[in-house]
C-alpha cells in the first residue's frame, strides 16, 4: 500500500542546501542575458536561475494589458549577441519569442527553475557563501540553495501589484477600475467609456489599443509628458537587407547608428533644452492641426529627459486624438463619483471603466529580506560601486538599467564585470569580494542613488530613501551615461583598491 499520499508533508524532511557557484534571481530580460554569459563565457560554472512567475518574460510576461510594447528600440534593447530582425517597437509576444529562442538556442531551461520565490537571503562570513531561502509556488516547498554568488536580475518594481493613489470617492464609482499591471483577461470595453489616467508609455500604448474597441477614451493627466514619433521601422536597417547584409552585421551597425543619435539627442537636451523642447512640441502640433489645445496638453513643465520620454510608433496615439476615437483631459481629481471624475476644474469626465496607469512600487532587491551573518542589511545605508555592487554586502550584483537609454544596455555591461570578477576572485584564492570607500569618505553622508534635479519620475521619488547611496567619485555612482559605461566598464581595474578581497 502506497502510504506517501497520505504522509504529512510537515514530517518530510527539507532537501539539503544545492550548493552552486551563481544564484541568479529573475528570469526576465536581465535574468536570461545573465545565463547567457554564464553559459558562453564561464562553462562549467555551476549556477541557477530562480523565477517567482510561472514562466521567462518578467515585465513581457507580467503586463497583459491591450496593446502592450516596447517603448524603447529593440536594436538596444535586445541583446549584443542576438540580432533583432523585426521592427524596432516590438510587442510582448514577440519580446518574449526572441528572449525564447535564446533559451531554447542555449540549453538555458536546464538551469530555470520557474514557480521559485526568495524568500530571503542571509551571507555566512565563516563559509563564505550565501544562504538564499526559495518558496516553491506549486507545492509551497521551501528549497535552499547555497551560491557563492549572488546576481540580482530581479528588475526595478513589484510585479504583484502596480502603484495606484488613493482619490477620494473611489468605493462610490460603479463601474471598475483597473491597474494595467493586473489586466482582468474578460475585461470587455465595447461600448464602454474608458478613462485611462496617466501619460507615460503604459498610457500612451493603452489609449491607441482601446481607441475605436470601446464607446470613446480619455487620457486623463495631471500634467503633460513629451513624446517622440517617427515610423516603426529603421531605414538604415531596411536598406542593408535589401543589400543582403547579413543580420548579425546589420544588428550591430544599426545599433551603433541608434546608439550615436540617442547620444546626440540626449546632449542636446543638456545643452539646449528649449530648442529640444520646441521641435519635440512643434512635431505634436504638427500632427493634430493648429486648432487643438497643445500648449494645454502636450507642452511640460520640466525641460526633456527629466522624466522618460515615451515613442510613439507610427504616432497612432495622435491619429488616435484626430479621429475623435480619443481625447485628452489636462486637470487634477478632485474625486470620483458614481458616473466617472469630476476634476478640481468642475469638468466631469464620464466613465464605466478607470484605467489607473499611475506607475509602479518601486522594487529594492526585490523587497528580499537580506542579512549578514543574520544581521539585516539595509540597502539605503550602503554605498554603491559603479550601480552593481554595495559596500557592506559581500558577492553581489545588482542589474538596475538606465533610465534615458535601454535597459539592456546595462544588462550586458554589468555582465562583462561578473564574468571577469568570478575567475579573478578563483585566481587570487578569494572567496569573497566587497566595495570599500576611501578612508576620507567613511562617515559622509551619500547623495541619493540619482539627483532628482536631473531625474525624477514618480516611482523614483516616492522611494528614492530605500535605494543606496552614492559617494566621492564617479566609480561610486549609479551613472546614467550608458556613453561613458561602454568604455569605463571594460576597462574597470578589478585589482583596485576599492574593491576588498577575502
């Protein structure tokens, strides 16, 4: 007789700790570019990834809403080592085909372990390892894995829940209201009404999706945000294929030409920020006619790329805005009611569906309880080597992407230094490595991990107290300059003294 379906599971005894030489957490767009170096430039190294969702994708794969894409070009955003052959805004679906094959290509599955949620990671002095507690989803199983290393791919925000604010009158709206980040998959809006609040690139993909499948839709915001428009093809990339470059060729030209422009764009932002400005609202004005209210809708109050500038492919949501299938509304909430808004103005914007595309909470570390030598690590008092590494936390890297360029971009370069870092440590005999400021520094006070004078979104600005802190010197600062990253992260002495060895 068969008695283990009827064993307590509370008796089983936990499986021994996996002990292995990398533990990567997250399996979306940094987690996956992760396991590829692992696998090409270290082989052998015995490591793990461990995903909290059911499946690869990360945001690609938590954000369901109508319309979901890119905003930022996937000749960047996709990987150095794998060409992207399709448009440059890309969907979700085909984010997660190419980030597929790569798994596929590679043997990457063999080393996924989906449904594994950390639960908390606590590092051993004496053994010089990390003990990372892991809740299977599934089962409810706790497993440990004991890495010498630990690489955080985990991204910037709570996949669960996205960030909406609390208005007032909200329990008195009958109709529902929806974050993008929790899409209800038989939410019909034919016919209906919507109201999508917000203006960043959630909004501005949500509002040309829904625009022509429902009654009408409102871009409800409290104040403007710059766009940028232009075709959602490359012409450089067009005319290599028909010269029948091969592709790995075009990948690499193409974003280099992407690279440069973004990098000339960005300056002049710097530089000369109202003639930016002008063109980016002249090209707005441009596409809706001289009778529309762009000054009231379109024209921010901050210079460019103090917050992200969204593209909009193809400029759909302003053909969207001309065909009178969308519309803008510029105002702060006074509350909710039971027919849709009523704005501090007095204009009330009716609606059967509320769309709060208002952003996302903030994610340090995935929100992971860390300890050493079961003390707490907190990591808003410690310092930061070069945006990846943190005085004070032994073996670790942490990938946060760049917020005027693509997130990739930094996936790779934090990549190139956990590849070097590992068999330098191997080759000097340390078991463990950590950042240490310069004597003259210990006892300052940090700056915060970004000046919000240069950026300041939302997201960043309720929660900039829980991200590290900077210090004296470019090497301890998370730089935005993906320009200058190219060429210092290469070229990142691992025998300085900022980094201890153990």
């Amino acid at each position: 007789m068969d008695m283990t379906a009827d064993a307590d599971l509370s008796t089983v005894p936990p499986a021994p700790p996996e002990e292995i030489d990398v533990l990567v957490v997250g399996a979306g767009i940094s987690g996956i570019g992760a396991a590829w170096h692992l696998t090409q430039r270290l082989p052998g190294t015995r490591f793990v990834v461990v995903e909290a969702q059911d499946g690869f994708g990360g945001t690609w794969r938590t954000h369901r809403f109508p319309g979901i894409r890119s905003d930022s070009d996937l000749h960047t955003f996709g990987y150095s080592f794998k060409p992207w052959t399709g448009p440059p805004i890309a969907t979700a679906a085909e984010i997660k085909a190419y980030m597929g094959g790569i798994i596929a290509e590679n043997g990457l599955d063999a080393h996924i372990r989906y449904g594994h949620e950390v639960l908390s990671a606590d590092w051993s002095s004496v053994a010089a390892r990390w003990t990372v507690t892991v809740r299977r989803r599934d089962s409810g199983a706790v497993v440990v894995f004991r890495p010498r290393f630990l690489w955080m791919c985990q991204g910037y925000y709570r996949h669960a829940e996205g960030y909406t604010p609390s208005w007032p009158g909200m329990a008195d709206f009958q109709g529902a209201i929806v974050h993008p980040q929790t899409w209800p998959e038989d939410l019909d809006t034919s016919a209906k009404r919507v109201v999508v609040i917000g203006s960043g690139a959630t909004a501005a993909t949500l509002v040309p999706a829904l625009a022509g499948q429902c009654a009408h839709v409102t871009m409800l915001q409290r104040s403007p945000t710059f766009f940028r428009t232009g075709r959602n093809a490359i012409e450089l990339a067009e005319t290599l294929r028909q010269l029948k470059v091969d592709e790995t060729w075009i990948h690499e030209i193409v974003r280099r030409k992407i690279l440069f422009d973004q990098d000339a764009f960005t300056r002049q932002t710097f530089e000369n920020p109202e003639k930016v400005k002008a063109e980016l609202i002249g090209a707005i004005r441009a596409l809706l006619g001289p009778d529309y209210d762009v000054d009231t809708h379109f024209t921010p109050r901050y210079r460019p790329w103090r917050q992200r500038i969204a593209f909009v492919p193809d400029a759909d949501l302003f053909h969207a805005i001309r065909r009178g299938e969308a519309s803008v509304e510029t105002g702060e909430i006074d509350r909710f009611t039971k027919g849709g808004i009523l704005l501090k103005s007095g204009t009330e914007i009716a609606a059967d569906i509320i769309v709060t595309a208002t952003g996302f909470h903030l994610s340090v570390m995935g929100d992971i309880p860390f300890s050493r030598d079961g003390a707490p690590i907190d990591f808003a008092d410690t310092v930061t080597w070069h945006g990846m590494m943190f005085t004070g936390v032994p073996n670790l890297a942490w990938v946060f992407g760049y917020f005027r360029a693509s997130w990739t971009l930094r996936t790779d370069l934090v990549a190139d230094v956990v590849c070097r870092l590992l068999p330098h440590m191997a080759a000097k005999g340390a078991r463990e490595v950590e950042p240490v400021l310069p004597e003259a520094a210990k006892g300052l006070n940090g700056g915060p991990w970004t000046d919000p004078e240069d950026f300041n979104p939302g997201y960043l600005q309720r929660d900039l107290h829980r991200l590290p802190k900077t210090g004296p010197g470019a090497a301890w600062r998370h730089s935005q300059d993906y320009w200058a990253d190219k060429d210092v992260f290469p070229a990142i002495d691992l025998d300085d003294e900022a980094l201890r060895y153990g």
